[in-house]
C-alpha cells in the first residue's frame, strides 16, 4: 500500500514539477577573453527567436551577481548581449564564470563559459 501511494504521489508531482522541459539550444556566440582589467566583456548568446534569457557572472571577489539587464528576449537573429565593465588593477587577474539560462515556452536550455581577466 504504501509502493503504491508512494508511487501515485510521485506520479502527480511529476505531472505539476514537469512544466518545464528541456530542448532548448543555448550556446555561446561569442565572449571576449582576453580582457584587460579596466577592459568591457561583450557577451552574445545564440538561441531561438523570443526565447527570454537572463544569467550571472563572477566578480573579483568570486561571488557571482545577475546580469545587467535581468532578463533579455532574443531578437529575430536568436540572440542576446549583455557587456559589463571589468574593475581596473592587479586584484581582478583570473579566469571568471558566466552562466546563462533561456526560456521559450515549455522548453529551456543553459549553457556556462568563462572569460579571462590578464594584462
């Protein structure tokens, strides 16, 4: 009794925890690295049209901090940019992470990268 209850019951939290699927292709279109401190990170990411992405990135510090605007809706050509400052110095020397997540209906997709702050 308690199999099938356990398996009813996780049966319905699939149905409600499954809205979302996978299948969404999200990848890295182009980062720039090498980047100087003081430098700019250009970040583009290809995907489907309309599809609503938003991500984060790794400081100095190596705490991560969302991405600037929050979200983004790739445009017809499928892609979104953000572009952010790096802090000029010695201090911020070192490969940081960014990570974006996209979504279009029931299907989402992620893709990691990483960009590399040297003189």
């Amino acid at each position: 009794m308690r199999t099938a209850l356990a398996l009813g019951f996780g049966l319905l939290l699939s149905f409600v925890a499954g809205a979302r699927a996978d299948g969404l292709n999200v990848k890295v279109a182009s980062i720039t690295s090498p980047v100087p401190p003081g430098g700019t990170v250009t970040m583009t990411i290809a995907t489907e049209p309309g599809a609503i992405c938003s991500g984060r990135r790794q400081v100095h510090a190596g705490n991560e901090i969302p991405l600037q605007p929050l979200s983004l809706s790739a445009g017809a050509d499928g892609r979104v940019q953000w572009e952010w400052h790096v802090l000029p110095g010695m201090h911020p020397v070192g490969k940081r992470t960014a990570h974006v997540e996209c979504t279009l209906g029931d299907k989402s997709g992620a893709v990691d990268t990483f960009f590399d702050v040297r003189f």
